[in-house]
C-alpha cells in the first residue's frame, strides 16, 4: 500500500474494491439464473456502481487530495447505492406480500391524488419512486457543482459550495425520510398483515443498517472530521484515520451488510423462481403488476 497517498484510504477502498466485485459477479450469476427483472437486478446495479464507486476511491488515496473529483465520483456513485438498497428493500416488501397473498396492494393501489408529478392513477410503488428519484437527482447535483472548482476555489466561493452542501443535504435527508419509510411499512406488513418469510425479515435486518448510512450522509457534509472537502482532515495529503474510519465503518460497511442481509434470502427462495417487478425508471406499469 505504499504507493498510496493516503494509505489508510488506499487500504480501505482497495479491500471493499475486491469485495464489491466478488458481491457483482456473484450477484450477475443470480441475475442471469432468475432472469433480469427479478428484484435482485438490484442488488446487482447496487454491486455495479459501487465497485465504480470504489474504484474511483482507490484512484483518489493514490492520487491525493488535489485530485478530489475522483472524490466527487466516489461520493456519486455512493449516494446511488444508497438510492438502489432503498428501492430494492421497497421492492423486497412488494414481492413479499405476492409470495404471500398472490398480489401487492403497493403496486395495485395508491394515494387517492391526481398530479403532473404522479400521474393520473399513481399506485403506492411510483409514488415512491417519484420521492426517490428527486432525492437522487439533488445528491448528483450537489455533488457535480463542486467538480467545476479547483482546490483554492473549494475554499474561496463560498457561495457554490454551501448550495452544494444544501442540495446534498435535502437529497440525503429525502433518502433517510425513505428509508424510514421502508421500515414502518417493513413492520405493517410484518406484524399487520403477518407476512412474515424471508423476504420480510431480511428487509427488517438491512434497515437499521441504512438507516445509519443514511445518517452519516448527512452528518458528513457539516461534522468536520466526517467531512471529506475539510482541509484539516489531510496531513501531507494524507488522509486522517478518523475519516478513514468513518467512511468506511458507517457508510460502506453498512451498505455492505445490508446488501448481505437482503441477499440471504436468496436461500429461503420458497418458490425457486424469479418475481417480476417494476424497474425504477421505467414510466408504465408492466403488465404483471396489472394482474397481479
């Protein structure tokens, strides 16, 4: 690890590197034997952009701090694996209500409102997908306007850098809302509805998990030791061990695990057989969850 700027960040990012591209290509084996619109597909975009993610970080601890917009595209691509867990624990409670009741009343029935945003007849799922997405968008944004700036700028224009701490702010603060949503919708469908298989329980042991990660988002663009862009974290380019630390102990490593936890239940599949769903982008309902 010595060819690193930072060591403790080249360390960090080399070692989930390698895990994030074991957690792809077992997750593209899964995709390719239950098909691609299995709700799984997005445990593999998850493993995707993070294994980019990672590659821009180790890029950035053998580079330095001046070359920080190999930073910003660690902190993108991290933001979008948060947007990808959060979906597909959403996604996860969905399928686990058709495994047990035959349909999803998420994806067949939805808030009693008419709007340009959601559509005339908007069900629950796009609902959330309408809220999600926004969140994402302000994380990229916030994150992009700073890959216009150079080091001095990064702390002269103030007025670009707080907008962007703004934006990225309201973005994790939606995700965090979300996710939050996930988990009492996780428990109504649990204990309410008692739907209680895999699916379920492996939804209920990923949130706390997110729910850390997305907290530390937010914590990180104001608390100074979590924050990546404040010089006094760097000595001789190199680094703290406290940002090491928190960077990877509450934002990768709970990705990680909840990543984990939804995908252990590929072992109590009951069925053997993938569950179609909606993908995020898409604007129509596919024609299962009209029959569903």
């Amino acid at each position: 690890m010595s060819g690193f700027v930072s060591t403790d960040l080249g360390a960090a990012a080399s070692f989930y590197l390698a895990v994030y591209v074991l957690f792809t290509l077992f997750m593209t084996t899964v995709v390719i034997r239950k098909g691609f619109k299995t709700v799984y597909t997005f445990l593999l975009f998850f493993g995707i952009v993070r294994t980019g993610g990672q590659l821009c970080g180790v890029v950035y601890a053998k580079l330095g701090p001046s070359y920080y917009k190999w930073l910003i595209a660690y902190l993108v691509l991290g933001a979008e694996g948060y947007f990808a867990l959060i979906f597909a624990a959403f996604q996860f409670i969905c399928k686990a209500q058709k495994q047990e009741f035959g349909s999803s009343w998420l994806v067949t029935s939805g808030p009693p409102i008419k709007s340009l945003l959601l559509g005339k007849n908007p069900t629950w799922k796009s609902t959330f997908r309408h809220f999600l997405i926004p969140a994402n968008v302000l994380v990229i944004v916030g994150g992009t306007m700073l890959a216009g700036l150079n080091t001095e700028d990064l702390q002269k224009d103030h007025s670009t850098v707080n907008t962007s701490k703004g934006l990225r702010t309201a973005g994790q603060a939606m995700f965090v809302s979300m996710t939050i949503v996930v988990e009492l919708l996780n428990i109504y469908v649990y204990f309410k509805e008692r739907v209680r298989n895999s699916l379920t329980l492996g939804v209920m042991g990923a949130s706390p998990f997110l729910l850390v990660r997305g907290v530390f988002g937010i914590l990180s663009i104001y608390v100074t030791s979590m924050n990546y862009f404040d010089t006094s974290n760097y000595n001789g380019g190199s680094a703290s061990h406290k940002l090491t630390i928190y960077e990877y102990v509450l934002s990768t490593t709970m990705e990680f695990i909840a990543s984990c936890c939804l995908t252990a239940t590929l072992w109590f599949d009951r069925e053997g057989k993938p569950e179609f769903e909606e993908w995020p982008l898409t604007t129509k309902t596919s024609e299962l969850e009209k029959n569903a």
